[in-house]
C-alpha cells in the first residue's frame, strides 16, 4: 500500500511539473510570437525617426571649407530701419504717385537657431496706439537649403501726392508735398526660397548672420509664395484734395479709373533668380542678390472688371534684390544691408505699381555656444 502511494505521488509530482514547464514553454512561445509580432513595427517606427533625423538634419549641412557653421544657440540684435514706399496709380493717360516721408524704425531680434523674428516701431510713433502708426512683423526660418518668411504690413495714413499728371493744360507740380490720409496698403503673405548649390553657398550668412562665408561661392535660388495685398483709396477725399489745390473754381476731371474705393488682390508668385557671396576678407562678406518672379493675381473690387476664369493679362513681373555687407567673427557681428521689392498690379482700367525699399543697419551677439564648441575645462 505504502509503495502504491509512494508511486501515486511521484505520479502526481511529475504531472503538475510536467505541467508547470509546459505552460512556462507556453508562455515563453507566446512571448516569442509577441516580439515577432512587434518587432517588424519597432523596426520601422525607428526607420521612420531615423528618415525624419536626417532630413531635418540636411536642411543644415555643409561643406566646412566653404562655410563657418553657427556656433552658438541664440541671439541678440539690434537694429535701425529706413525705409522707402513709392505708389503710382495710372489710368487713361492720368497717373498719381504718392509717397509717405521716409520713415526710421527700430526693434530687437532674437533667433534660436532656424528661428529669427523681432518686431520694429516708427521712432516717431513710439507707442501702441493704432492711429496712423506704420505697422510690421516679421517671423524668418533660416537654414542652408531653404528658407520661409512670414510678413505683416500694414501702412499708415501719412501720405503725400509726390506727382500728378491729369492732362496737357495742368501743372502737375503744384501737387508735390499734398498731404492725402486716404489711402491704406496692406500686405500679409508667406514666401519660401530653395538654394541649390546649399553645400558651399550660404544665403544665411548674408541675411541672418547665422552662418560665416569662408570661400566666395554663388548659387541659384528658387522659390513660391502667396501674399493677399489690400489698396482702400478715399477718392471722395482724393477729389476734394486735388480740387481744393486746384483752386481758382476749376474742377478737375479725374478718370474713374483711379476713383475706387478699395481693392483686394491675391498673388500666387514662382520666383527664380541667382546670388553671389564675395568674401573679400578675413570675416567679411558682400552679397548681391536678384530674384524675379511670375505673378498670377486675382483681384476684388469695385472696379477691377476682373474677367471670370484663368486669363494671361492676369499675370505680372515682379522683383526683388538684396545686398548686403557683413562682419562675423562667430560671436560678433554687424552689417547693413538693402532690400528692394516691386509688386505690379493692372486691369482693364488702371495699373497700381508699387516699390518697396529698405535700409537696414545692424549689431548683434551670438551667445550659448552649442555642445561642440564648447570649451572643455583642465
């Protein structure tokens, strides 16, 4: 009976480690499954971070014996602004340029990195009010392949007849200096640029002083972008101006075309052009720039006559160049540089040409050296 028992136990004994080890094979087999279950997604979300890594990471690379990397985190700027506006509006033969008086603005800058925005005020008009204060915002991400720039402009109400021809018997010069606040231009918009020769060319390094040109080298740019423009224009205010000047009982007859209350105008642009980077000294760079570009607008207004449907007289030239002159030793730098743009506008009754220029002048500070140029401590 005792060996019955005995044997009973082993029996026992041997059956539930017998099924311990089979559900402990169970579980390593399931587990075993699991991981080539995840595995093939664990493989790929890390090729796909992998992908994402490195193409960030392209937008910066460069050749080092062309160009200076950024060595450092931040940065501070200060800088000084002169700007200059030019408005012609032509209809029949009649045409009218106005001009504000130039105008000196001021700000700070701060970029990390790819990012660089700041915000510039009129001296003049230090304050917040929005009464006839000239207003813009710029936000620039800068790398060495592409760019993108967001802008906000919104212009004042200081305006002034600089010309006028409203026929053969009219001496257009008594005109010049007529102060007219009816007239209000905006412009909000999106651009983005490509630099092909990205390895050896640094656009950065002229405008955004982020990068230092070692070797002078050029390179063809390309790029799109879309801005959605605003023109409201007073003519009652416009006749009683013009009239009023006019004096002596005589009334001018001014084309309806250049009579509108108020235009909106979208601008769809694809832009090609070529840049120069000549180093001309140990730290030292000037860069020429010009871009042009193919516009295709749509308007709205009272008196657009826009015809219906895609049309090739909706398409205009526009342009742009940029100069600068800069001193970078890494950590400091200055420099000055000129941009000047043009947007061309037309319909069936009349055509709006606007320049855009500014002057700018500049100082700033690089601080926070990124972790491969830091200094080690002994």
């Amino acid at each position: 009976m005792k060996w019955l028992l005995v044997c009973a136990l082993f029996v026992i004994c041997g059956t539930a480690a017998a099924q311990e080890d089979s559900v402990q094979t169970a579980c390593l087999r399931s587990e075993m499954q699991n991981a080539e279950i995840l595995a093939p997604d664990t493989v790929k979300k890390s090729h796909e971070i992998d992908i994402i890594r490195e193409t960030i990471r392209g937008f910066d690379r460069l050749e080092d014996e062309y160009i200076e990397p950024n060595h450092y985190e931040f940065t501070v700027m200060a800088q000084i602004t002169r700007t200059y506006e030019n408005f012609v509006l032509s209809s029949n033969g009649q045409s009218l340029r106005l001009a504000p008086d130039g105008q000196t603005k001021v700000g700070p800058y701060f970029g990390w990195r790819w990012f660089f925005f700041g915000y510039t005020f009129d001296i003049k008009n230090i304050g917040f009010s929005q009464n006839g204060l000239r207003k813009e915002f710029d936000i620039s991400i800068y790398s060495s392949q592409v760019g993108v720039d967001l802008f906000y402009r919104r212009t004042g109400t200081d305006y002034k007849i600089r010309d006028a021809k409203l026929g053969d018997e009219i001496d257009g010069r008594i005109f010049e200096g007529l102060p007219f606040a009816g007239v209000n231009v905006g412009m909000t918009g999106v651009s983005a640029y490509y630099i092909f020769n990205h390895g050896r060319f640094s656009y950065p390094a002229a405008f955004a002083q982020s990068t230092c040109q070692k070797i002078s080298c050029g390179s063809w740019l390309a790029g799109a972008g879309f801005t959605s423009n605003t023109l409201d224009m007073d003519y009652d205010e416009l006749e009683r101006a013009l009239n009023e000047r006019m004096g002596g009982g005589v009334e001018l007859d001014v084309d309806s075309g250049l009579l509108f209350k108020d235009i909106q105008y979208n601008d769809f642009m694809l832009s090609g052009g070529y840049a120069y980077n000549w180093v001309f000294a140990k730290n030292w760079l000037f860069c020429a720039s010009a871009q042009l570009a193919a516009c295709y607008k749509t308007s709205y207004g009272k008196v657009a006559d826009e015809k219906n449907g895609f049309d090739f007289g909706k398409f205009n030239i526009d342009g742009i160049g940029r100069f600068g002159l800069v001193y970078n030793n890494t950590r400091w730098y200055c420099g000055a540089s000129f941009i000047l743009r043009t947007n061309n506008y037309r319909t069936s009754r009349f055509t709006a040409n606007n320049v855009f220029g500014s002057f700018n002048a500049y100082i700033g500070y690089n601080f926070v050296p990124k972790k491969k140029y830091k200094k080690k401590k002994v």
